[in-house]
C-alpha cells in the first residue's frame, strides 16, 4: 500500500512539522485561514509577485486589483485600474480570448475566475458620465503619426498621448476602430462599447481622421513631416480559397460581409448560405446570416469539431441558434450553373494538422459531397495589405520589427498588431500598441534604452514607465478584502439572450453580470502571489490533522514531516507526507527535496 498507519522512527528530524515549498506556493493563504491551531500566520508582501492570471494577460493588466474594487463595490477604481494599462477594458470584456483565466489559482480548487466577465461588469457600471482624465505628462513638442486605427493603432495613439506627445491617427474605413468596430458583429460587441472608448482617447488630444487611407506616396509624405510613425493597419484583407467560381458575385469576403453589416449597409443573402472557415469570423458570419433572413446555414471548415479555432463558447451559440456545422470537409469547387452559384463541392480532410501540430491540411479526394448553397462566405483568414510600405520594411506578408522594440529596419518607423505578427488578437495588438508608444517615447526622449529590453517581449506596464522609466511588471499589494473567501464557490455565469430573441435582433447576446453576481465573483479570487508565503511560528502546535495539506490548491506546496516517533494517520512511505486519515482525493506524491536541504557534505 502507498498509503497507511505509518510509526515515524526519525527523532532526529528537526522540529519543522510543516514545510512550504517557495516554487509551488502561490500564497494564497487558504492553508492559514484554514488551520485549526493557527500555526502558520501571513507572510510580508513579494518583491515583483505576479498572480498566474497576470503573467497570462498580453495587455499587462493588475488583474487582483481588479478584482479586489470589485469585491469592494468599487466599479470606478477597477475601472481606473484596467485603463492604466488597457485603453479597451469595454471591447476586452467581451471579445478577449482571455488567455488569464486559463491560468487561474482556483482551477485546482473548483473553478477559476471569470476575469474576463469582471472586466466587462468594470466597463459597464465604472464607466462614469464625466471620465476622468489620466494625468498628461508635460508636452514634449514631439509629433507622431499613426497609421491605422485600430485597436493596436488606438492603443500606441492613447499612450502616447499621455506620455505627452501630439498624435494623429489615419484611418482609412468612415470610423475609427478596425476590426472591433467594422469586422465584429454588433450583437457580440455593440459599437456604441467601442465608440465610447475611442471618445476617451480622443478627448486626451489625440486627432483622429477617418476615410484618409494612406499610400506609399503618403506614407512617404508621412515620415517627413512627422517625428515618428506607428503601423498599426492590422490585415484588414479576407484570403482566398484558390479554387473555381471563387470570383462569382455571389461568394463574399467574410470581412467585407461584417463591415458593410456594421456600417448600415448589409449584404442580402439568398435562402441557403455556406460559411467556409472554423474561427471567430466564420461563426460571426453565419451567425449574422441568420440575422439577415438566411433559411439554412452551414459552416465547413478543415479542422475537426474538437480542433476548430472559434472560441468553444462561439460555436455552442452558433448551434443554438441554427447554424449547421460540418468539420473536416475543404473546398473543391464552387458550382456554378445558369449564372448563379448552386453549391460547394467539398473533399473529405482526415487531418488538418500535422504531427507536429503544424496546419498542414492532407485530403482523400475519393470522397466527396455537395452542399447546396445560393450564398458563400468565406472566412479563412485574413490577410495584409503592404502596398504602402518601404521595401526595407516588408518581411514576407508582414513588416519585419524588432520584437523587443518593434522598430522596423527604417529608422524612426514603428509596427504592431496584425501587421507585424502572426499572432492576431485583439489583446496581443493592445499590447503591442503600448510597447511600441513605450518604445516611441524612449525614442523621441532619448530616455532608459533599456526599459524595454529589460522586460523580454512579455507584458509591459505603463504605470511603471511613467513611475520610475521602467515598464517591467512591479507587485502592487492592496489592502486584505474585508470578507476574504477561500471555500469551494461556483463560477457565476452571465446572463444569455435567449435563441429565439437573438436570431430576430442584432442586440448583445451575452448580457453581463449584474453588480451583485459580480461582486459575488470577485469575492472568488485568492489574489494569489502577492506576499511571500506563510510562516509556520508555532510547529509544535500542530496537530498533523492535514487540513492545510487538503486545502491547499497548488499540489506539493506543502508536505507535513512528523519529527517524533508517535503513531500519525497516513504516512506515504516514499515521501514521508502526512495526510489526514480518510482523505477523499490526496495529492500526488511531491518528489521535491524538503525545502531548505541542500547537497549533502559530500557533494559540496
């Protein structure tokens, strides 16, 4: 047996009942809260703690301080909190893939937090009806142009602006935004959230002029007349299929079909409508079509139902709402018959991806089938348009940066978002705008070359560059909750339109939170990482009863080691942890040497 009523005939152990191991440990302090004997108390605050969440957020966001106004009630300053970092806590709210909450400290326990809800419920009850200006820095003088204003373009604008620079913003679409505002559906994110949040940046001085597209004559022009540039016009292309009767009137960009929605001019469909790719832009797609009147619509994409690249949340609305979706198909041809598109043939793909997990899509052309259609979208991909660019600049489809500086080869030219990565977010294209206004401003200002090297090419933070010139990541220690909360709780979900309300209407389906299940949720957070962990003051208090051993999320942070020759509970032999007796689910083994035993003499 591993496990089992166990005599410890170690009295020469030293008295150190309880140990805590500093590399597992993520301070949450459940172990303290939940001791009988009080054993252990907290520790002092962790020079440079980060919360799992925090390391996860591209944009850089204080996620516990978030979450610690809001279980206070304090929407305001959680809202105050998010904007030091993020300009677009609204848009994030909704549209993140919130790569944070697969981080969370509570997973192990029940459930991890919702983050990316709480963000939301800051925008929607902290938004107050006079915004509050973040403090300018003096004006330096300086003039930067920005190409592009979308929510990387947006996010270098808004910064810049407060590190006291003059902006002005090109965009080529009627409205400022990019994909937020022309390429994402109205009832996943209202464009009233986004034009709101470019008000904000726009009343810090930053001068936005839309249907100004600009071409290389103009990019040109650009660079003379202004101290720096920032690119940021994302891939605002849809890719092409490659394949016959692809160039019939009837087969539609996905992105041309989304913005022309969000601009009060929709595209009319025919009865049965085939959306052609997995991701976010295709289930929107369809999604909208069925807005638009559609009788029928399938989605067909390459990758398998378990491997598609839309948010799992997506496709289950989707299907709720009638789309059909058929995975591990690609397009052979689109027929073409009297003039007017009748269908897609598809051919069978046994597997998108390769062993290596790279797509690299293998087909079995002797199985076919046709999928009657009268409308096609295609939603694969999108693509750059570097048309304006420098040749110095272009690397393949994107413009080549410096990843830590995201400078191009072109002196005093800056790129970020879609255009200069492979990776295409939202939040990644945030963070890339505030590293590149970081990196702008170092150099205008001549100012601490190294802030930015200093911080890798992880998240930057924009209150500690205006703080003290450096914008690694610094620990912020707020006040303990007034009504801390370490038991198993359910994660609170938002409130949902219901199918039939939202296939008649264009109105948000996810409603948030209210303020009560937000607070409710808040209350969840162990706001872990913060201080150093527990100290144990009082070893020969123990009882050896478990219970922080049971409690504790973070497996092998703590193992017990009875110092005496007594009769305990449950010993593992190979480890020597204690467990309490008739523990449901113990951890498994830590194989770690105890903490604070070093190499033996011998291997000094």
């Amino acid at each position: 047996m591993n496990n089992e009523a166990y005599l410890v005939p170690n009295p020469a152990t030293p008295c150190q009942s309880i140990r805590i191991d500093p590399n597992i440990c993520i301070s949450c302090y459940r172990c303290a809260d939940q001791c009988r004997t009080d054993v252990m108390v907290r520790n002092s605050p962790k020079v440079g703690g980060i919360a799992k969440c925090e390391m996860n957020c591209p944009a850089g966001e204080a996620i516990r301080w978030t979450t610690y106004y809001i279980d206070r009630g304090q929407f305001e300053d959680a809202l105050e909190s998010i904007r030091e970092e993020n300009p677009f806590p609204g848009v994030c709210g909704r549209v993140c893939f919130h790569p944070c909450e697969e981080k969370c400290a509570r997973i192990p326990l029940d459930q991890g937090i919702a983050t990316n809800a709480l963000e939301r419920a800051a925008f929607d009850y902290g938004t107050p009806k006079v915004a509050k200006q973040p403090v300018k820095r003096p004006a330096t003088g300086k003039k930067v142009a920005v190409v592009g204003g979308g929510p990387a373009g947006l996010t270098c604008a808004h910064f810049l602006a407060v590190l006291g620079h003059k902006v002005t913003v090109f965009e080529a679409q009627p409205v400022a935004g990019g994909i937020p505002r022309v390429n994402i559906a109205e009832f996943r994110l209202p464009a009233a959230v986004i034009d709101n949040e470019i008000k904000q940046i726009q009343s810090l001085g930053v001068d936005i002029k839309v249907n100004s597209p600009v071409d290389a004559k103009a990019f040109a022009k650009l660079r003379q007349e202004y101290d720096a540039v920032f690119v940021g016009t994302g891939a605002p292309l849809s890719a092409k299929l490659g394949v016959p009767g692809e160039d019939h009137q009837d087969v539609i960009g996905a992105l041309e079909f989304l913005r022309k929605s969000r601009l009060g001019n929709p595209i009319k469909t025919g009865k049965n409508v085939v959306v052609i790719g997995g991701g976010n832009v295709a289930t929107d797609s369809a999604r909208l079509a069925c807005r638009l009147g559609a009788e029928q619509v399938t989605m067909v994409c390459l990758e398998s139902y378990d491997t598609m690249p839309a948010y799992k949340s997506e496709i289950k609305l989707a299907e709720d709402e009638g789309v059909t979706i058929n995975p591990s198909w690609g397009v052979n041809k689109i027929d073409v018959k009297s003039g007017k598109v009748t269908g897609v043939e598809l051919k069978s793909c046994p597997a998108a991806f390769d062993k290596a997990g790279n797509f690299s899509p293998t087909y079995d052309e002797s199985k076919t089938c046709i999928v009657p259609a009268d409308t096609i979208i295609v939603a694969i991909g999108q693509a750059t348009d570097l048309s304006f660019a420098d040749a110095k600049m272009k690397g393949g489809s994107r413009i080549k940066v410096d990843p830590n500086t995201l400078e191009t080869p072109v002196p005093g030219v800056f790129a970020g978002g879609d255009v200069g990565s492979p990776i295409r977010s939202i939040v990644q294209a945030i963070a890339a705008g505030k590293r590149a206004a970081i990196s702008i401003d170092i150099f205008l200002t001549k100012g601490n070359k190294d802030a930015l090297s200093a911080t890798g090419i992880g998240a930057t933070s924009m209150r500690s560059y205006l703080e003290s010139g450096n914008a690694t990541w610094e620990n912020r220690v707020p006040e303990e909750p007034e009504t801390p909360y370490f038991g198993p709780g359910t994660r609170m979900e938002p409130a949902m339109l219901s199918a039939e309300e939202r296939n008649h209407s264009l109105n948000e389906v996810n409603q948030g939170f209210s303020r009560e299940l937000a607070i409710a949720e808040a209350k969840r957070c162990f706001r872990c990482s913060m201080y150093e962990p527990p100290l144990v003051l009082y070893p020969d208090e123990c009882w050896f009863c478990g219970t922080c051993v049971e409690e504790c999320p973070a497996a092998g942070a703590i193992r017990m080691e009875h110092p005496l020759n007594q009769r305990v509970a449950w010993k593992r032999k190979e480890t020597g942890e204690m467990f309490r007796r008739g523990m449901k689910n113990p951890p498994p083994p830590n194989l770690r040497p105890p903490v604070g035993e070093g190499k033996s003499s011998k291997q000094r």
